[in-house]
C-alpha cells in the first residue's frame, strides 16, 4: 500500500471526466455524436476546414497544425482550404475558422448569419467557437471558430487540439495521441475570454550544459551560429514557438549566454512574429540586443552610459528599427555587462537619462506612433528595484516588472498608490537560478502550492501585465510550466483547494490514466516537489536530515523509497509507447532525486559508523558507490530515450557543490571506511542508541563530555513517545560473528527481538524498545543488558539503562500532548479557529516542507491588517509535563515560510503568539532589507531560503499543565506551517519533531 508522510489525501479528489482532456478550461470535444454534437471526423470523413488568405500567416499556420491534429487523432486528414465568399465550395457543413477585424470570411459569416460577436469584439486573445446554422450561402451548418486578434484564433485551435487529445507536450514531453475513430464537438463549443495576465512567457536561461548541448547535437550540423555559435536557430525556435502557443503563453525572452536570438539566425526575429511570440529581452539586455554577447561582439567603448552615450544609443537605435515591424516588448532601463549592476556612482540621475533616451529611441523609430502605445518593460531587478525604492521613476505606460528573490518570494507586489499606471505591472519569477546561496538547475524543485500562493497575490495586486518565468533548460519543468501558463491564463479557476485536480487532470491526459493512478501520480509529483523544495538538491549534505533525532533521515529515505516504488508500479504498467512521457515527466524525476538523496544520507551513516567503530560503515560507502554510478545510469537512460532524442539534456551537474556555482564534475560524496578485517579495540559488540552520535563499549566523543569513562547509555521513555518506542543499534565492531541475547531487569520492557547473530555480511540489526504502560507507575527505572558470544572470544557485554516516566493527561484534555521533551503541531491542526471580517486561518494544503500551512484567507485586500489580539486567529491546546531545564519557561518556535515583505514598507510581515492569557508578541519576521538587496539572514546555507523556512523564536513563562496557543493574524500573507514547544528536551534536527500525539 502506498502511503507516505506528508502527502495529500488520496480521498477527497474530484476526477474530471475520462473522455475529455482539458485541465480546467471549459470542454467541448466528445468522441461519440449525440444530437447535441457537430462532426470533426464521421464515419471516417473530416469536415473541411476554410480560411481565409487574408487572415494572419500565424492563424494559417496554426490552422494547419489542427488539421494535422484532427489526422493525428483519428488517422483521417480534413481538407483546409482557403475560402473567398464569391466562390464557395460546395459544401453542406464546414469549420470556418478566422481572426475578427482580419479575415473577410469571418466578416461574411458574422453578417450573413447576424452572428453576435460580443464575446470577440475588441478584446484581447479571446476566442469563440460553436456551431452556426447557416453561416454561409450554400452552408447549412459550420464549426465556426473565431479569435479576436490573431493569437486569439491561434489559441482557439490549440485549445480544441489538447481536448482532441494532441497534449501540448507531444513533441517536447513525447506524449502520444490518444486516437479515435469519431470524433466531435458539440454544438454551443467553447469560449475563452481575455486572459487574466496579458503577457505571459518563458525565459530559457543558464542553458549551458543542458539545452544548449542538446540543441547544438539536434538543430544543427555540429555548429553554431557563425558569430556565438549558438545552436538556437529558427528550427529550434520554431519547436519551441509551437510549444508556447500550445500552453497559451504568448511571451518569451531567448536564451542569451553565449547567444543573440537576432543575429544568431536571421530568421529567428521574424520567426517569432510569424508564429505570433511577443519577442522580449531578459531584464538585463535593454532595447532588444543581446547582452552581453551582442556587445562584446559589436560594441565599440565601455558599455557604460556615462561615458559612452553615442555608441550606446545608436547600438539601441538600429536593433529598435531592425524589429520594428515585429510585435516586440521592449526592455528599458539598463545594467552592467554580465547581468552586474552598473557602476556605483551616480546611477539614478544615469538611469533616468538612460529612460528618457531610449524614450527618445522610440519616437524616432514608430514616428506618429503613441510611443505609449509601445509595449515596454522596466524590470526592477535586484538593486534596481533599489533605485525605485530610492524614487527613481520610469513613464507611465512602461510595466513595472517586480521580481521574486530568485528563490519564487516575490520581493514586493504594487502599492495601491502604484495601480493605476497605464503600463501596470507585472512579476518575474525562477524555476531555476544561478547565484546565491546555490545554483539550483538540475531537476524540478518548485511546488505548485507556492507558485499559486505566491502568484494568486499577484493577481491580487495587479500585477498581471507580464508574468515571465525563469526555466532554465526548459526540461524537466514541463509541469511547473504548463501550471504557470494555465493560471496565467485563467486565474479565476484555480484556488488552494483545486490544484491537485490540475496535476490530476494533467497526469490523465498525458498518460491515460485511471482516475485512481491519476490521483497517485499527483501524490507522487506532490512528493517530489515537496521533498526537493524543502532543500534544493544542490543544498543537500552528508547531515541535512538528522541521521540520529526523530528518525528524520529514516523517515525521508522511507518515503522516497515509497514513492520511487509507486512510480515504478505505474511505469511498468504503462503501454510502451506512453513509458518515454511518463519517464521524462515523473519517473526520472523521481528515481533521479531519490537516488541523490540516499547517496548523500548513505554517505552521511558511513561516516558516523565510522566514528562508531561498526563495519557498517563499509556497507553505507559501498553503497554511495553504487548510487553514484546509478546516478549515472539515469542520465544515460534519459539520453537514450527514443533513440537519443533527448541526448545531453541531462547534462548538468549536481553531486557535490563546493561553492554557489555548479561543480565542473559530479563528485562522489565523501565515503568513510573502517578496516573491517580487524577487530574493533572494544571488541566485537557495538551498540548505538536513538538520539545519540555515541557508541559503547569503549571510547567515542559522543558518549559523554569526557569522551573516556563514560557511563553507559539512557534510554528515556514517556507516554507520548511520537513512534511509541525506541532504539538500539546492535552493530559489528570487526569481522568476527557473534551470537547476542538481550535482557532486561524488569517485566514491562518489550524488546522486538532478544537474541540473534551478527556477521560481517549482516552487520547492524536494529531492536525497538517499548514499555508497557500498565505496569508503570511515576518514573521507573530499568537496565537492559546486551550480551555477545563471539567463538573464541568468550563474552562481552554492554548494558543500556533506561528510565520510563508514565506521564499521564487528565481524560477531559483533548490537544496536542509533550512527548519527548517536545510538542510539534502541524499548523492545519487546529484546535479552534476564529474568522474575523470574513478572513480565518485557511489551510494551504500541500504547501511547505511537511504537511501543509495556513494563511489568511481571503487576504482582504490592501492594507487589511490587525493589532494583535484583535484579528482572526487559530488555537491549539496543548499539555505539557516540564518546562526548559525545570525553569517554568518553554519556547515556541512557529516555523513560516519565507516570504518576503512584499506588501512594502509600511506593512512589513508580522505574526502574533500569544499562550493561555499571557500578553500576545508579536514578531516581525522578516527584517527590512537594505533597499534592491534581500534582507538579513535570507542569504547562507542556513538563511531562510536555504531552509526553505523562517523561524520565529518566542519564549513564555508556562507551569506544566493544559494550555491553548493562539496565533493571531497580524498582517496578511504570513504563511505558518509548523509550531514547534520546546520543553526542554528539544533535538537538532531539519524539519523539527514528528507531530506530537494528539489526543
Ligand atoms: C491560404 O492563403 C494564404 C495566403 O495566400 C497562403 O499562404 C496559404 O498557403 C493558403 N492556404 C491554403 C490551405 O491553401
């Protein structure tokens, strides 16, 4: 049975329906005819489609992929065909496809049939589709499908190919076509109107090794571009256009290293615009060149404004004349060659200059044009937004782009002051990142959860102009990508509660699942994004997860292993030709991840059973070894897909980082071995405890302060135990086999085993401990004692001492209850919640590193907030048996995510704590930042990003007994996963105790 800590529910999900394959978007394709449905293929005959020759090249282009979708669907080829009103084929029913205000078919069809076009007219890529009875003379009935500009029509099409069954990902994800002889849609079609965020894009960056490697191998004869030698040409970009246009993105900024979109290929520019992209430049290359390869290549001076104005602004001029006819998004504003900030004088008044230059660039160039009218961009990029902060201003009608931190927390959204600029704003956000703390670029590490949280308050504050996404290679973040897009689509479909219906949805159209595998692969694809956001794997080391408290490196290799197994169960059940999709989309991911996380945790026990004297140790380095080389063996399987198609394209690096950049190779984490051949000085019995590093008999560090006679170790043992029991460790301190028995001197220990043998090939067995609460009373105390037998050797002996406390709640208490020194409460867990001017504590589920979290929700808008004790709030009760070193205090450490203070200034992040009637403190978590930098304590390998969590620390006088934590709402936003009391026996770990026992 697969089950797993920290995933969804498996009840609860709703299942779209098998026939269609849309994700969210109304249906309107069947497969069986119904008096209600209009025919695409009958019978094993395609209704033509016409056109018009007027309408965009982008629209014929796209028109011809539809009835290459219809064929690839239902193997039969319609006839597409251009369509004048004066000469009209013959035909009883049509698909009549065309752009409002462009194809004059579409005019003729909206006045001969009165067609209202209320839901095309004057918007923004918005589409139609129905049936209408007599469109045409001639025509008694037509698919009429319209677009009100041209990408309007283009996503129309796209639209009715996915629910056809041609997934977006066909070619980039190798997602076969579900095929049907019939195929239908019905009569009243669908629609979709403006999209909720206007331009919505990619950015394919940091694309050395992996994409670029692959492209040059693909699309090119083994080389690049005569100038960059850059591999993405007009045949790449062509795959990649049909694939935005697909997902409904309509944006996009090229891959610019060691490339230049315009000058790497002539024919990329107009490529794009054929297509119909909204070409843009990422917000480091003003004006549509390529930095910094264009100006290394062409650039004549310093790339400095301040001294080198001429040059610069005639190298802006031409490229803006050179795309003018394209549609283009421009990027103003400037930075330093490499994506530096510029020099540090001066750079206010510079970049003003710089602004109203380029300004002056546009009104040469689209003379008589509203230079308002120009779509341009000013992204407030690191220190940037800076001089923002600072009151450095750009025109109205340029779009503000707010950044995340680079780690997917936005760093501010727009003031209600800042909303109602003509250019709006809008937000750039990371999947994939080099620089500080770490470079992650190697495998999908982002949670939907938090894309939607942290997106959902972008629509909330407007900033929608422009959502642009940072991708990295593009692989493996199909998912992450196609969710971006959808939401950016149709933000009003999507809420906290519904986005596992969205992986649902998706893993059904792409594999054909079941509703039941379907709802296990969103289990598994919540797993993995969990488990490789909560540290990104670059992020990983030997002691990440405790290898000693909590269990927390068991626990994490247990649910991998989990999840890797129900992954391999759908795998193998797959037919064989959706295994290469299921492979790239979930199962590579998920053994890839796995196995670098066992390699880091094996590598880890090795070197702590080194420090034990336990030839185990030998067993955890052999192992990393072979995790290595299979870490390896994925690669090469992924390369080796479908005959190489995706060679390289798993290229980059990421065992082993010895600094923020990605290591040049992938380096075996360090494996520790003892002389196995030998006897151990202590002899041959090794014993190891839950929660200690040490190991006994002999001398070990971790025994006690001394590290030399030291008394033998405790085991402590209370009620409320989260696993209900303990450990210890039998290990082997050299090759000699020995026979152990173990006994107790009381009658309420239970052991799961009592005798066994030890060899060198089976060197560790691990014995649970628990206590049989009916026979203790108070505190009691007990021995076990572990004897060895080794032939020849006589015995030795190590014996445990053991103290079990029969803490005891009173019946009529219902809360969470101290175990272990501890109580850990997972913030959804609530014992009361109180909804105050319709905001309550609402749950995120799925978001965060362990279970889920709680926000305020609705966020009630601009500056909603409270002063502590008076807004919304949740409680958990709680029972405690002993407070810090007996002091009367305990500490409440309430875990929120990292979040920025994007709400500005004046409403930085705040959270209020309160216990029983004690006064409530209130923390401002995040402290405020230098302005363009990120703030205190975000930054390091233990800095809130990192962690992927921020700590808030509070301390409260509380005598044992039952008491209530609340949690007010100060600010909104704020996001609590976890609360953590600490009553004294608090251990080092990275996800904080298991949840307490809650009764
Ligand atoms: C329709 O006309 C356009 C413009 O002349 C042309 O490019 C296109 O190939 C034609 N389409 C078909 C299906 O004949």
């Amino acid at each position: 049975m697969f089950r797993s800590w920290g995933m969804c529910a498996l009840a609860g999900l709703i299942f779209f329906v098998d026939t269609t394959l849309a994700i969210g978007q109304t249906s309107c394709v069947a497969f069986k005819s119904s008096p209600a449905t209009f025919p695409i293929v009958n019978n094993g005959k395609g209704t033509p489609i016409l056109l018009s020759s007027d309408d965009w090249p982008g629209v014929q282009r796209a028109a011809a992929d539809f009835a290459s979708d219809i064929q690839k669907v239902t193997g039969v080829k319609p006839m597409l065909m251009n369509a004048t009103t004066d000469k009209l084929p013959q035909l009883s029913s049509a698909i009549i496809i065309g752009t409002f205000n462009k194809s004059s078919l579409i005019q003729q069809v909206v006045q001969h049939a009165n067609l209202s076009v209320a839901d095309v007219e004057g918007k923004w890529e918005a589409f139609s589709a129905h049936e209408v009875k007599n469109p045409l003379p001639g025509i008694s009935s037509a698919y009429v499908i319209i677009g009100s500009d041209k990408r309007g029509s283009i996503y129309g099409l796209y639209d009715h190919s996915e629910q056809f069954g041609v997934s977006p990902w066909y070619w980039w994800a190798d997602v076969p076509t579900t095929t049907h002889s019939q195929l239908f849609v019905t009569s009243s079609g669908c629609a979709h109107g403006t999209p909720s965020v206007k331009y919505r894009g990619l950015f394919l960056n940091d694309e050395q090794p992996a994409l670029q490697n692959w492209a040059m191998e693909k699309f090119t004869n083994g080389t690049g571009a005569a100038l960059t030698n850059s591999p993405f040409n007009h045949f790449f970009y062509s795959n990649l256009f049909e694939l935005l246009l697909r997902l409904k993105a309509n944006y996009f900024w090229p891959a610019q290293w060691s490339s230049a979109f315009y000058v790497d290929d002539s024919l990329n520019g107009f490529i794009a615009d054929y297509y119909g992209i909204v070409m843009g430049t990422s917000h480091e290359e003003p004006m549509a060149r390529s930095i910094p390869v264009e100006w290394n290549l062409f650039g004549v001076g310093e790339w400095d404004y301040s001294v080198n104005a001429d040059f610069i602004y005639e190298f802006w001029l031409n490229r803006t004349e050179e795309v003018k006819n394209f549609d283009t998004l421009f990027t103003v504003g400037m930075r330093g060659n490499g994506d530096l900030p510029l020099s540090q004088d001066g750079n206010i008044q510079l970049l003003g200059k710089i602004i109203s230059d380029q300004a002056k660039i546009f009104t040469t160039v689209f003379n008589g044009t509203d230079i308002g009218e120009i779509p341009q961009m000013w992204c407030l990029y690191k220190e940037v937004e800076g001089y923002y902060d600072n009151g450095l201003r750009a025109p109205d009608y340029v779009t503000l782009l707010w950044t995340d931190d680079n780690w997917g927390n936005i760093r501010r959204f727009p003031l209600p002051s800042e909303r109602n600029r003509t250019g709006g704003a809008g937000v750039y956000y990371h999947y994939d990142y080099v620089g500080d703390p770490r470079d992650y670029k190697w495998i999908t590490s982002s949670q939907i959860s938090k894309t939607h949280e942290q997106l959902s308050l972008a629509i909330d504050r407007q900033a929608d102009r422009i959502w642009i996404l940072n991708v990295g290679d593009l692989k493996p973040y199909e998912l992450g990508i196609e969710f971006f897009m959808t939401y950016g689509w149709n933000a009003s479909v999507w809420n906290p509660n519904n986005l596992d219906n969205f992986v649902t949805s998706w893993a059904q159209r792409e594999f054909g699942l079941s509703s039941h595998d379907g709802a296990t692969v969103t289990e598994i694809i919540a797993n993995v994004t969990r488990w490789n956001a909560r540290r990104k794997p670059e992020l990983l080391n030997q002691t990440t997860y405790s290898l000693t408290n909590y269990r927390e490196a068991d626990t994490v290799l247990t649910n991998w292993e989990a999840t890797s197994n129900a992954s391999t169960r759908i795998y193998n059940a797959l037919p064989s030709n959706k295994k290469a999709a299921f492979f790239e989309l979930v199962h590579h991911p998920v053994q890839a991840s796995f196995t670098l996380q066992n390699m880091w945790i094996s590598s880890g026990l090795s070197a702590l059973r080194a420090s034990q004297a336990r030839i185990s140790a030998n067993t955890y380095a052999d192992q990393v070894e072979d995790l290595f080389e299979q870490d390896y063996q994925l690669e090469q399987q992924y390369h080796q897909l479908l005959n190489g198609k995706w060679d390289h394209m798993m290229d980059q690096t990421h065992v082993m980082y010895y600094y923020w950049q990605q290591p040049m190779a992938n380096t075996m984490p360090p494996t520790t071995r003892v002389q196995a051949k030998k006897q151990a000085l202590a002899g041959p019995l090794r014993v190891g405890i839950e929660g200690s590093l040490g190991a006994w008999p002999g001398d070990n560090p971790n025994q006690c302060a001394l590290g030399y006679n030291c008394p033998p170790p405790t085991l402590t043992f209370d009620s409320y135990l989260p696993f209900g029991n303990r450990y210890i460790d039998i290990g082997a301190g050299g090759p000699n086999t020995f026979q152990y028995t173990i006994t107790s001197n009381v009658s309420w220990l239970k052991l799961t085993t009592t005798s066994g043998t030890i060899t060198k090939d089976t060197p560790d067995e691990r014995i649970f401990v628990s206590v049989d609460w009916t026979k203790v009373t108070g505190v009691e105390n007990a021995s076990i004692r572990i004897t060895a037998n080794a032939a020849g050797q006589g015995s030795s002996s190590q014996s445990v001492n053991v103290v079990a406390n029969h803490t005891v709640v009173p019946s009529d208490f219902h809360g969470f209850v101290e175990g272990d020194g501890v109580v850990s409460i997972e913030a959804a867990h609530t014992s009361r919640n109180t909804t105050i001017d319709g905001i309550s504590w609402s749950e995120l589920p799925g978001y965060g590193r362990t279970l889920s979290a709680i926000t305020p929700w609705p966020r009630g808008g601009d500056e909603k907030n409270f002063t502590a004790g008076s807004g919304p709030s949740v409680e958990y009760d709680f029972y405690t048996f002993n407070s810090i070193s007996g002091g009367g205090k305990v500490a409440v450490t309430t875990l929120v995510a990292p979040t920025l203070n994007g709400l500005g200034p004046d409403q930085r992040l705040k959270i209020a704590v309160q216990v029983d009637s004690l006064e409530p403190v209130t923390t401002q978590f995040i402290p405020a930042e230098i302005p363009g930098n990120v703030p205190p304590g975000w930054d390091g390998l233990d800095g809130f990003v990192a962690n992927s969590i921020v700590s808030v620390p509070n301390t409260f006088n509380v005598a044992p007994g039952a008491h209530t934590l609340k949690i007010w709402m100060v600010e909104p936003t704020v996001i609590v996963e976890k609360i953590v009391i600490n009553t004294g026996g608090l251990l080092t770990s990275y996800l904080g105790p298991p949840e307490s026992v809650r009764v």
